[in-house]
C-alpha cells in the first residue's frame, strides 16, 4: 500500500504505479503468454483455466501447475501475475519461491478459507484483491493488498457487475470524503472497514493503492467505459482466448485502454477485432454458487 | 517558486505506465505538466519524460499509433528524459531480450537486470529515496555520457547534451520537487 517508508510510495504498490493505463491479460500457457506480450499487455496472469473454463468444468479450481508459471515466465519479459486461492497461504508462498511478480488472492478460484484472508503484509511479493464495495477494499488493503481491482463477474463477457463495483467504490468515497471524523468513525463500523484505511482514503480522495477493473470485460467499449469511470488498467480474463482472433481482439483491447476517451480510437480498435466477443451470460442465469464475486469476506 | 521556469511545459508520454506520478513534481517547480498521446501534443511541449512502464507496451503502443517517426523528429530536437522502462528506450543498445529503441544515449542497458518484483528495493541516491522496479541495469556507458550517480556499482543516472536517463523512479517520492526533476528543468533551461 502507499503506506510510506520515508516518504516514499512502497516498494509493492510502485509496481501496480508502473502497470497504469495497460491490460493485464488471463493466460493458461506460455504461447498464450507470448500473444499476450506481443500485442501490448504490461502484464499476464497465469492460472490453471480461464474463468468461463472453470463455470463450465466446475470442481475445484486451484493455483496453476508451477511447470505452467514458469514456462509463463520463461515466455515473456513481462510481470508475470499468478492466481492463489483466497485464504491459502501456502500456494501464495510457493508463488512467491517460484518469483512471480504479483500474487491475485481471487475469488475465481475455489476458496480455501471461509474466513480469513491472508495476512498479505508477510509477503515481499505484492498482492491485488477483489472488491465489491469500499469496505471490502479497505479490509483487503488493511490486510496488505497493494493493488485492488473490482470483481465483477468473471468468466460472464458480462460487464454488469464490474460497473456496479466500481460505481459501488466511488459513491462510498465520495461520501467518505465529505464525512467529518466522527461520521467517519460510524461509517467504519458499517462499512467493516479500517478506521485508519478510511482516513487515507477521505485524505487522498481514492483508495491509497491503485483501482483496477476485472470481471466480465469482452470488448474494447467495455475496457473504456471501466477507465472513465476511473480504473486504471483493466484486467481481461476469458474476453481475450475466449474471442474469435485472440490475436486481433488483445490489440484492440491495448489500443482502446490506452485512449479510453478517444472514442474514434476506441471505435477503430471495435472495428479491428477479427470477429466477434465472447458469447457471454446473463448474470441472473447464474445459480448463487456461480457467482464468484460472492467469495471474499 | 523560480518564476522563470513558469514558461516551460514538460511532456509525460502518457501512452502507459507512471504518469500523473511527475505532476507534483513538476509543478513544485513551477513549470506546466502535460500528458502527451499524440502527435499534436508533441508540439506544445518544451521537453518529455518518458516514464516507466512497461517498455514493450510503450513500444507496441507507439508503433500502433504510427508515433516513431514523429517522436524522432522531437526527440532531436528538444531535450528528453527517460525513466527505468523510458532509459530502456533511449539506450542504444537493449538486451534481454533485444528490442526496438531510439538509441538517443550510447548507453546498453540490460532489461529487469536485477530480476523480478522481488528484487526490487529502494535506494538512496544523494539523500533522496528512490526506487528501482524490476528495473534494467545499465552495462556499459558510452563515449561522452556522464554518469551523474551509481548504485551498487552500476550507473543508474546518467545524460549526454539534452539526454537524461535513470534506471531508478525518483517520482515515487512525496517530498516535491525531487532533485532529478530539478536536475532536468536545469537542463531545459541550459
């Protein structure tokens, strides 16, 4: 977090500074990880199925073979990032013996702990988490995180959600920031959130770490609405290998990030996708145990 | 403060990576910031940063966008810093892996020299804290480049004429302006 030694931004969260305005893309294997590179992502996730894979097959989903990792990051000079199951401490040091350059504690895989998440200010490797609202994201980073990003629905090419977490985020910071300490006070204890988390964030304005968005995107339209409504880089899971031409579909969604409020950019990179987005789900076809964005506590 | 900078507007090339990170900075100083994207905001600047980031997006971004001839034709002709994946760009020579970049400094830069995230650490150059992030390791120093400071025995800021480099992000630092940003204004100005 931007919590200071000295006075300068921690070391974990000047990573998340330098993937600013990027996409991070969700790959299974190292020649995936190479498309991802060449078309422009600052960063690749490995994991073991992409979200829509792991609806379809269900059973456990767990942190990737580390054969996979780290062909991932033999493939590419790129930060490598890799999935651990919420709670599980164990896979997030192996992650971290194997070198990986960002650890996502994620609700896409099945969790290990219905409790606890880990205490992710043991680790020298940062950590991104998932969000649904301001409480969530001040637990998360209270607990360590030095990078957040909204949860949407993974594995949905269904936006909803992601829109409704990052529009949930920045209404309870606005609120926050016109809240004297008292209020403040109250608010924490409604929120679930760290009273000293949410001083910063009434401070700053915004979370003290980076918001990035993930869940559900499927089309550079998706990617620039998420960054004008103020993520800073997004995240692409399912939308990218899940497309017609992963090639064409990856550029586009790096063109369209990287002038989000240009729409004739952003129309070009629609126009230059090489086929159509993933098929995607209507969010309410979803059984209740479906929904990822409900794992995390 | 210095009322004479209040003329000068410095560019962040804002196609990715640490951007909005130099805007204190850079106004501490009393000089305009900008983020520049396109060929049109080129023209309206006095210098450019070009910030970390990721060094092959930056590069894929700009080849997209059919931006290296014109960033040619600037960076000839007004003065240029360039920040970990940005030294990455001006360095005449880029291995691990070998890419693209527009050699302004005869300088070989290796990339993520020192390894991944968790080799990255802080460091303190002339009393200032700063850090390195994944950052590249300068290998060799041309004819002509000054190494202004070295860390671990390697340089990490260097410059010739109207070209500045460093390996390490001193816009990570909250006490504005840092001397790396006083360091390139001063060179604006000469």
């Amino acid at each position: 977090m931007s919590e200071k030694s000295g006075s300068v931004i921690d070391i974990r969260t000047g990573l998340a500074e330098m993937l600013k305005g990027g996409v991070i893309m969700d790959v299974v294997t190292a020649e995936q990880a190479k498309v991802a590179e060449d078309a422009g992502a600052v960063a690749v996730m490995a994991l073991e199925r992409v979200p829509s894979d792991i609806r379809k097959a269900g059973g456990v989903a767990r942190m990737s073979p580390p054969e996979i990792i780290q062909e991932v990051m033999g493939a590419v000079s790129i930060p490598v990032m890799a999935k651990c199951r919420i709670g599980h401490f164990a896979e997030a040091q192996l992650l971290q013996q194997m070198g990986v350059d960002y650890i996502d504690e994620s609700e896409v895989l099945t969790p290990a702990d219905e409790e606890y998440h880990i205490n992710k200010r043991d680790f020298k490797v940062p950590f991104v988490c998932g969000a649904k609202n301001l409480g969530e994201a001040c637990r998360r980073i209270g607990e360590g995180a030095a990078l957040m990003r909204t949860k949407g629905e993974p594995g949905t090419g269904n936006i909803v959600e992601a829109v409704r977490h990052m529009r949930q985020i920045n209404s309870d910071i606005k609120k926050v920031t016109n809240m004297d300490e008292a209020e403040l006070m109250s608010f924490a204890r409604d929120l679930g959130a760290p009273y000293e988390i949410l001083m910063m964030v009434r401070e700053l304005g915004k979370l003290p770490v980076p918001n990035f968005a993930a869940g559900g995107v499927a089309t550079p339209a998706d990617a620039a609405l998420l960054m004008q409504m103020g993520a800073e880089t997004v995240f692409v899971g399912s939308g990218i290998f899940k497309s017609d031409n992963p090639e064409k579909f990856a550029k586009a969604i790096v063109k369209a990030t990287a002038h989000y409020n240009d729409p004739e950019i952003v129309l070009q990179a629609s126009k230059e996708l090489g086929g159509v987005a993933m098929r995607g789900t209507e969010i309410s076809e979803l059984d209740e145990p479906m929904k990822m964005a409900n794992r995390g506590w | 403060m210095s009322k004479e900078y209040s003329n000068i507007v410095i560019g962040v090339l804002a196609l990715q990576g640490a951007v909005e990170l130099h805007r204190p900075h850079i106004e501490a100083l009393g000089c305009g910031f900008r983020t520049v994207k396109t060929p049109r905001d080129f023209d309206s600047v006095d210098a450019f940063i070009l910030p970390g980031g990721e060094s092959t997006t930056i590069l894929k971004l700009i080849a997209n966008f059919g931006l290296w001839n014109t960033l040619v034709d600037q960076f000839a002709k007004k003065p240029v810093w360039g920040i970990c994946a940005g030294s990455i760009l001006m360095a005449e020579k880029v291995t691990n892996p070998e890419q693209k970049s527009f050699a302004l400094l005869p300088i070989d830069v290796q990339r993520n020299g020192y390894g991944t995230q968790k080799e990255s650490h802080h460091a303190d150059i002339n009393g200032y804290k700063v850090s390195l992030i994944r950052a590249p390791i300068i290998t060799k120093v041309g004819e002509g480049v000054e190494t202004l400071e070295s860390h671990e025995g390697d340089p990490v800021w260097v410059q010739k004429g109207k070209y500045m480099a460093s390996t390490f992000h001193p816009e990570v630092n909250q006490d504005f302006p840092s001397p790396m940003h006083r360091a390139f204004i001063d060179l604006v100005m000469s």
